[in-house]
C-alpha cells in the first residue's frame, strides 16, 4: 500500500510500520540479588543494634527478644551478645519449622551479626551520659528501621520477629501490631527491675518501634 503525504510533505505511515510496542508489566517482582541481600542485611542488624546500644547506655528497654535480653543484662552479669544469641535459640527451630531453610540461615545470620556489632559499638562508640528520652526515641527509631530493612531481605531478628512475621503470612494480621502485643509483656516484665518512669518511657519507645513497623512493612506493596 502507498504512504500518503501531508500538505507538508512528510511522509505518513500506513499503520503496518508502526505497531505500538506494550509496555512492560507492572506487576513484575524482581528479587533481590545475593550482593543486595548480603548489603541489606548488614545494614539493618547495624542500624538495630545501634540502636539498641543506645537504650542500653540509658538504662532502658524494648520489646522482642533483644528487649528480653537487655532486660537480662539488669539482673545478669552476662554480656548481651550471649544473652541475646540464647533467648533466640528456641524460635530458631520455629523458623525452620514454619520458614524453611532460607529464611532461619538468615535469621541466625541477623541475630549473629548483632551479638557482634553489640561488641563493636562500644569500642568505637563510647558513649557517657545519654538522656533516656533521647534514647528511648532514637534507639527505637533506629531498631525500627533497621528491622525493615531486615524484613524486605526475608530475614529477621528471630524470636518475637518470627511469630509475628508467620501470623501476619497465615493469619493476616499487621506484624507491626503483633509485635507490639508481645513487646508490652516485655516492657511489663521491667517493672521487675526497673523504675516505673524508665518503664514508662520504653513503653513509649516499644509502640514508636511498632508503629514504624505497622505502617512500613506492607508486603502486598513491597513485593522483592
């Protein structure tokens, strides 16, 4: 068939030359790769256990397991590190159980790389005086963030993490919420050993880390 030309003299095609091309899909996941796993977990168990350094310099508390073990180093003289790789031994077998192989080998992977960051930070970072407030905030912001960054890697920091994570998958419920119904008995279990203000302020700073948790961890928006 003939092109035709317009009044300008450009030539027109006659539709066989000018197939529209689709677009890609948009619901394509394209997972991570080995490299930005490996980047993305070491990123998120230092900015957790950063945080959790700071709530230790100030004497406070957070949910989960690595809230237990912080609550234990007040009534053990046991580091953290060892404390913290314990509490988590149980839930490892959970994990395996409910989220196979993949998913427990980075869980212990996580929970390894911040016994020993927590050995890290201190050497490092030494830290005097820090205002409970101060800490109770930031500590859990920064515990927050770096467990997001640890769920979208298909990890996590073990214990609490793992319920939480398996009820949000079978159940539907937000493991942001879950989390922070086990991270209050937690808190509650300071009183034991600390003061009823300091408690106070960690309970704050438990729904500020699950807060953060609830309102980013949506897997049917983040789907790699």
């Amino acid at each position: 068939m003939p092109r035709t030309t317009d009044s300008s003299g450009s030539a027109e095609s006659d539709g066989a030359d000018a197939a529209p091309v689709a677009p890609p899909p948009i619901d394509v996941v394209i997972p991570h790769r080995p490299t930005e796993d490996v980047l993305g977990v070491i990123t998120g168990t230092f900015l957790a256990s950063l945080g959790l350094y700071l709530l230790q310099c100030a004497g406070a508390v957070t949910g989960g397991t690595a809230g237990l073990a912080l609550l234990l180093t007040h009534a053990l003289p046991v580091p953290f590190a060892v404390l913290f790789a314990a509490v988590n031994l149980p839930f490892f077998v959970l994990a395996l159980w409910k989220k196979g192989w993949s998913f427990t080998v980075r869980t212990v992977i996580c929970v390894g790389l911040i016994s020993l960051f927590s050995l890290v930070h201190p050497r490092f970072l030494a830290l005097g005086h820090v205002p409970l407030v101060y800490a109770v905030i930031g500590g859990n912001l920064l515990v927050g963030v770096g467990l997001l960054i640890i769920f979208r890697h298909r990890a996590s920091l073990g214990g609490f993490n793992i319920l939480a994570l398996i009820l949000q998958e079978r159940a539907g419920l937000r493991a942001g919420y879950v989390q922070m119904a086990m991270d209050v008995a937690v808190i509650l279990l300071s009183l034991l050993v600390l003061d009823v203000p300091r408690v106070l302020l960690s309970a704050v700073g438990g729904m500020i880390l699950n807060v953060v948790l609830a309102l980013n961890h949506r897997p049917e928006r983040y789907r790699a």
